[in-house]
C-alpha cells in the first residue's frame, strides 16, 4: 500500500511539474493539420477510425529539448475533434465506446472510435499505425502513403533556468486511419412467429445503423415462420425490423451487433405479438354518394399462408359494415363494384376504413340459348345491357317523346330535368301508356352478336337457318314495366329458315310474348315447336339480383327451351 500511494504522489508532482512547464510553450494549433486528420470517411462501409498525435520540440539550432506535456496544449481541440467525428459516423459504432489516451509525459495523445473487436487496445498500437489482430476482413485507408504526417509550428519557449524567452519549433508527429470492411457479405437465419395460433409472413428488413452513413438494409421474405439472408448482410448495427404486408414495420431488435468475423452470429428468433381488434367501414355509391345497403362484403388476410381467417358481412341500412375479433395483421375488403381495398394493419382496439366508393354493376351481357330438338338451335348475345332498377326514393328521369322530335337532336336525348338521358326513364307510348324502361343493351338498334345458329335436321326441318341483322329485323332485348305493372322481359331474334334449292329465307321469329299475343297465337308453333314463349315476369328477389350485380338465369321451357342469362360484366 506504501508502495502505490508514493506512486501516486510521483504521478500527481509530475503532473503539476508537466502544467507548470507548458505554461511556458507558446505557439499556434495547427489546425488544418488536425483537420486533415480528423477528415470524414469517404466510404459507406465504414467501420472504425483511429489517429494519434506525438510531439518533439526542438530548440532554434535544431537540436531537441525534453518539454513535457506539449501535447496538453492541443489536447482539448484534439479531445473535441474525436468527439465531433464520433457524433457525426459513430453513434452506432457495435457497442465500442470511443476511447482516448494522453501519456503521463503529456508527450503523446491516441484516439479511438467504431469498432474494437479486441480488448487492450493501446496508444502504441495507434501511434504504430497498426492494430494487431484485427479481423482480416477489415480493410484500411490511411491518411497518406506513409504511417504518418508531419508539421510543426514555430513558438516561444521561457527557459525555467535562465528566465529567457527562446525561439522553439513544435513538431507533431500525427497518423489516422480509418477501416472499412471488405464488400463481402456474410449470412444469417432466424424464426419469427406469432403469439396466437397463425403464421408470420410479412419480411424482415435488416436496417443497418453504422458506423457511418449512408444507411443501408436488405429485405428478405419470411416462409412458414423462416428467413435468410444468404450472404447479403455486412458488419456493422443493425435495427431489425418486421414488415408487414402493407409496408408498415415494427422494430423486434432495436440495437443489434452484427459481427461475423469474430464470433459466428447466432440464428436470430422473434415473435409477434398480437391482439384481436375490430374493422370497420361504409360503402358508397361513387357517383351519388349515397350509401351502397344489403351488399356482401369480405374481409380477405393480403397473406393467403397467414392461415388468418376470412371473414363475411352484409351492410347496413346506412351502407356501413363491420368485422369483429380479427386477429392482427393485414386484410383486404373485398366487394363488388369496387376495387380491393387494403386495410392496412389491424390497430387495437379498432380500425376505421375511409368510405369505400362503389360502382354498382348495372352492366350486362345477356346471352340467349334457344333449343328445339329436331328443329334449331341458336346462341346470341346483346352486348354491354345497361339494367339499372332504382332505389327507394329515387326519382326516375320522365323522356317526352314528341319534344325529342321536334328538338332534331337526335344525338343528345335528354330528359325534361334537361339532363342526359339515362337508364332507367318513363316515357308515353301511344296505345300502351306510361312505360319505364329499366334495361336495354348497348346496340341502339337492339341488335344481338349471333354466336352460333344451326339445323338439328327434324323431319321437313329447314337444313339450313341464320338470324338476320337487318335494320328492320325483329330483334329486341328489353326490361320494362307498362303503366305501374309487374316488370317483364321482352326479348326476340329474327331466325329465318330455307329449304335446299330456294332462295327464299322465311321467317320464323323467336322470342317472348306478351300474354294477349300469346294467347292468341298459341305460341307460334312451327312444327310442333314453339316459337314464342309467354312473357317473363321478374321477381322481387331477381330484380334484387340486378341490384346487387348478380348472376340471373331463366329458363322458358315447352317441347323447346329458351335459356336466357343474365351475365354482369366485371370490369367496367
């Protein structure tokens, strides 16, 4: 104890000797000597810095004299110097706290910062411009060709002997270095999963902090609760992230050292934790605004491999759904007339989705198939039908027919509210009287896409049949409704036969009937199978179908058979 304690009282007299004789230096800093010393690193890979200054003074015949503490003079800009370059590329240095060193002779300082693999690092080591046992995979760029640079001031120096003031030269000797790790990157593996029973399959994202900038990451998918990165990833600090489908992250690790030339990383392992919160949203019409009511809507996991649950639910009167009890993660709602939506991620306790704007389906392709066994059959389309029924309250556009004619705007029909004239509207039919028409296809003329036509060869069966197109052929495809009454289906194509050797198509004539017609011709029967069918009423629950977008099928039957379907269009 004797022993260290005069030690100690050594160490502090030199100290107090060392101040007192650097009272007595006078000279500059030399500061852009030190300012090239302390440069900034010119790669992205960077990794560590060091640097020390040792300093020789020499009197004017050029001859050294022994001063201590000289370097206790630039000490504290040195001090702030390695302080600053810390602040600036180490923050995030893989936990090595930036080390300095000033010898008890105040003769020489050493610094450190970034990554110390090793322990017991010395000034002599710096100075030596060497770091022994350093990884071989880290690489070095000096401050010049030479371990070291030199410069020296001139000052003034009170002799303590003589009291004289004599000219001096102050000589640093200086190195830095910094060391970056070679473009070589190395693997690593890990498990994420859930707290519940489902699967993670979002991406892990490796956020590599520092030493130095820019950053810099790399992504890689998780599988069945797995992920690798496969020689992508470089020494440094990384923040390991989660993300989740729709590019939200939650940081699992927030600091985590990744050095795979010392010790071989473990396999990293994570897990989710979770929550069950709610979804919740409106539909609207997109051009009306109005809410979209009794209309399907789905909640779908963006990960199908999630094994998240899919979920079902009908609007309210208000157009408005909700999902209950959903675990965490990120879903889509899906509807029709609408484009999928993303939730994004679930938030605990509720997520509240912005108004979802949907366009109703009021497109169409009605395909007719009509089959008499013995006698024809054929297949039409009327493109593109626009079949639109309104709701409750709303106001159905009034056409008036003669103002039509006599405007000689046979272009722009419009309704008396002076606005484009639109699916559906009323108008005055003479002999008939108020009728609303609530479907019609894209044709004006109502003309059909014939798809296939053909004879099933009967006994003194016209070999050969088509549909005419002509402008004055009796094709039709509409919706309607007569003075307040059920609403009907009115549909008939032009099929013509000829026997061999004529000329002469004769006309045959399918469709729909009104019920007086019908009765009155007993369903137009061509030998034995019938033309004409009786008039087709829609339901309540069909003209539902319409509402929602819907697939509808009807079937006429008798000795022959007209199928008539209802087809929406999905992409408008």
């Amino acid at each position: 104890m004797k022993q260290l304690f005069f030690i100690l009282i050594a160490f502090i007299v030199f100290k107090i000797n060392a101040q007192n004789e650097t009272t007595n230096i006078n000279f500059e800093v030399p500061q852009s000597f030190f300012n090239e010393m302390f440069r900034g690193p010119s790669d992205k890979y960077l990794v560590a810095w060091t640097g020390g200054v040792s300093t020789i003074v020499k009197n004017k015949n050029g001859q050294e004299i022994q001063i201590n503490g000289v370097i206790n003079i630039v000490e504290d800009y040195l001090n702030t110097e390695l302080t600053n370059l810390d602040r600036r590329y180490f923050k995030f240095n893989l936990n090595s706290p930036s080390k300095r060193i000033t010898t008890p002779n105040g003769k020489t300082w050493a610094g450190r910062c970034g990554y110390n693999p090793y322990e017991g690092i010395t000034y002599k080591d710096i100075m030596n411009g060497v770091i022994a046992g350093w990884p071989p995979e880290l690489t070095t760029e000096v401050w010049a060709l030479h371990a070291s640079k030199i410069t020296s001031k001139k000052g003034t120096y009170i002799n303590p002997k003589s009291g004289k003031t004599e000219v001096i030269s102050v000589y640093f000797n200086a190195n830095s270095t910094f060391y970056y790790h070679k473009i070589k990157p190395q693997s690593l593996k890990g498990k994420i999963t859930r707290d519940d029973d489902y699967k993670a399959c979002g991406e892990i994202r490796m956020y590599r902090l520092g030493p130095g900038y820019p950053r810099f990451n790399k992504k890689t998918d998780v599988i069945a609760d797995k992920f690798e990165f496969n020689k992508e990833l470089f020494l440094g600090e990384y923040q390991v992230q989660y993300l989740w489908e729709d590019g939200t992250f939650e940081v699992l690790e927030q600091n985590y050292i990744y050095d795979p030339f010392s010790v071989l990383p473990d396999d990293l392992e994570y897990e989710l934790k979770t929550f069950e919160g709610e979804i919740s949203g409106t539909l609207v019409d997109k051009e009306t605004h109005k809410p979209i009511k009794n209309q399907k809507v789905k909640l779908q996991p963006v990960c199908s491999e999630s094994t998240l649950p899919e979920k079902e639910t009908i609007t309210d009167g208000e157009g408005k759904f909700k999902f209950s009890e959903v675990p965490k993660g990120v879903y889509n709602v899906v509807t029709k007339g609408a484009f999928n939506t993303l939730a994004g991620l679930t938030k605990d306790p509720a997520l509240r989705l912005r108004e979802i704007e949907v366009k109703p389906n009021y497109k169409y392709d009605i395909y007719a198939t009509y089959t008499a066994s013995g006698f024809a059959k054929a297949e039409l389309v009327w493109r593109a039908a626009t079949i639109k029924f309104p709701e409750e309250g709303d106001k159905i556009q009034f056409f008036d027919m003669m103002a039509f004619k006599n405007s000689g705007d046979y272009d722009n029909p419009t309704g008396t509210d002076g606005e484009p004239l639109k699916i559906p509207y009323t108008t005055i039919i003479p002999g008939i009287g108020k009728q609303t028409l609530y479907g019609w296809p894209e044709s004006e003329t109502a003309t059909p896409e014939v798809l296939s036509v053909s004879s099933l060869g009967g006994y003194k069966v016209f070999p050969s049949f088509k549909v005419s197109l002509d402008e004055d052929a009796l094709n039709s495809c509409n919706i309607s409704q007569d003075n307040n009454g059920p609403i009907y289906l009115e549909l008939n194509f032009d099929l013509s036969g000829r026997y061999p050797n004529s000329t002469v198509w004769q006309q045959v004539d399918v469709g729909t009937r009104e019920d007086k017609v019908w009765n009155a011709t007993k369903g137009n029967s061509a030998n034995g199978y019938p033309q004409s069918f009786k008039r087709y009423y829609f339901t309540k629950a069909e003209i539902e179908k319409f509402k929602n977008g819907e697939l509808l099928e009807i079937n006429l039957t008798g000795k022959a058979n007209l199928k008539v379907e209802f087809k929406p269009l999905e992409n408008q």
